[in-house]
C-alpha cells in the first residue's frame, strides 16, 4: 500500500509510505496506521523494501483482517501461500506494457479486427504462448484461482482474459479486460461511473474511492472523457477498461484502479485531454 490513514487523538490524516522514515514510524506513528479504506480499519506498518532500489509501503500486521471486499485483502491459500493480491489502495500492479498490450487486442476484437479465440480454427499446444509478449498460457494465473498480481520483476504478468459486457456479469469474480459500448458517463465528488453495454446487457464501471485515493488529479481529470463522450454521440464510442468485477446488491458491478487501464476509442486519459485541448478547454 501506499498510504496508510493516521489516527492518533482526533487527528486524521493521510500519510504516504516514501513521507516518513523507519525511525519516525517507530516513533511518531506506530499503532496509529489503518488502511484509508472507508470503513476498514485494519492496522497497518510501515516497511522498506531494498531489493531493486529502495521502496517504502505500508503492509497489513499479521493478526489485523480487512473488511470483505476491501481491495487491500489478502487472501492466503494452498502451502507456499500463494495469493491474491491486490498491491496500493485498491491499485492493481500490472506491467504497464502488458496492460496496453491486452487493451490494444480488447479494441480490436470490439471492433471486429481481431476474432474470438472460440472462432479460431487453428490448434493450439498446451505450451503455447500467447499473443501477449509478457504473458505465458501454460498456466493461465487469474485472481480466482489465487495467483499473484504484483510488481516483482520475477512474476509473469498474469493472463487477462477478454470480456464482453454479457460474458464479464457471468464470469467467476477476478479481473478482466472488458469491452462495451458507453451509453453514459456520470461525475461525482466520490466516484465517476461508465457505464457500458453490449447487444444484451449493461455494466457500471467504477472509479471509486481507491482510484481517487492513489491518484487523486487523474480522479478530477477523468471529466475529459465525459467531455469526449458528449462531444461524439453521434457514433459509437467503445470503452475497454481492465477492472476487478465486484458482487454488489444491486448485481455485478466493475471497478477500475488505475487511469492507465481505461481507454475510450483506443484513447487514454492523456490522449483525450489533448484531443479535447484541440476542441475546447476542459
């Protein structure tokens, strides 16, 4: 994680991991650090890490549980405890390069360009690899089935399967890259919601409270793309988010943790704020 919320006394406040030192946790803020999660208050400490340069982040304390669904939760599972994990506040950490990569063939199957794998005609071996450079079938490591999503430069980068709108609400919950068409795009202070839909059905996507925390000015910028949406209702305008599927009351619902995973029209945030720069002042 990267920011962990201080308490101490009716003070309140966000702290972030590479701000204070190992000697002023241990002095100042030791046993006053929860996870920022809204309503989750599971203790957290302060840690660095030397491999690969240093890192500071803050990590759950053993005998300390977060609420269900909390996107910091760590879930233990099988003897060399592998497990799902879900790095930051509520960020995913995938190689950038990978993420464009699934992002790029998820737009091309929305558009057409690119067939089904179910379409394709041609065998596939059981050691293939797949058409993402930084991905390896063999194994195909999801959430679900208790891999690691993580920034170690030894992990493979986990295989993210492609989701229409209809096939994403039926899916076991896990992350996926999933492609719709936008019907609407709603701002709030506290999130913003896409919502999607293919020929059957709809799906909100949700930029939340964890996106808003990690990265609070792309949180405010992401008006570019309601602004790009209105703008272009006069043709189709295909989102392709990879997100983590969420079971809610009111069904199955998306959530996006990071700017860099959302495109509308094979665009990103910074693509669109530039177009939309050409057009109007956003």
């Amino acid at each position: 994680m990267r920011q962990a919320l201080y308490l101490n006394d009716g003070e309140k406040k966000l702290i972030l991991a590479e701000s204070i030192t190992k000697a002023e946790y241990e002095e100042i803020y030791k046993g006053k650090l929860f996870c920022p999660i809204n309503g989750c208050s599971a203790e957290v400490a302060h840690k660095e890490r030397q491999k690969g340069g240093e890192t500071s982040y803050f990590s759950t304390l053993p005998n300390s549980e977060h609420i269900e669904n909390c996107p910091n939760k760590v879930d233990r599972d099988g003897e060399r405890a592998r497990r799902i994990s879900i790095e930051g506040v509520g960020g995913v950490e995938l190689n950038e390069s990978h993420a464009r990569n699934v992002i790029r063939d998820t737009y091309k199957l929305a558009t057409g360009k690119k067939k089904k794998s179910s379409e394709r005609k041609q065998s596939k071996s059981k050691s293939s690899i797949t058409s993402d450079k930084n991905s390896v079938s063999e194994v195909k490591t999801t959430i679900a089935g208790g891999g690691v999503i993580g920034k170690r430069s030894a992990d493979k980068q986990p295989y993210i399967y492609k989701k229409s709108v209809s096939d994403f609400l039926i899916s076991p919950i896990d992350i996926y890259s999933v492609y719709g068409e936008v019907e609407s795009i709603d701002i709030s202070d506290e999130e913003v919601i896409f919502t999607i839909k293919d020929s059957k059905n709809k799906l909100s996507i949700h930029a939340g409270n964890p996106f808003k925390i990690n990265y609070p000015q792309e949180f405010k910028l992401l008006n570019a793309f309601k602004m790009y949406f209105d703008s272009n209702r006069n043709s189709p305008v295909i989102c392709v988010c990879i997100c983590i599927s969420k079971s809610t009351p009111n069904g199955i619902v998306a959530e996006v943790m990071d700017y860099r995973n959302i495109y509308i029209n094979n665009l990103n945030l910074t693509q669109v704020i530039n177009y939309m720069n050409q057009h109007t002042l956003i």
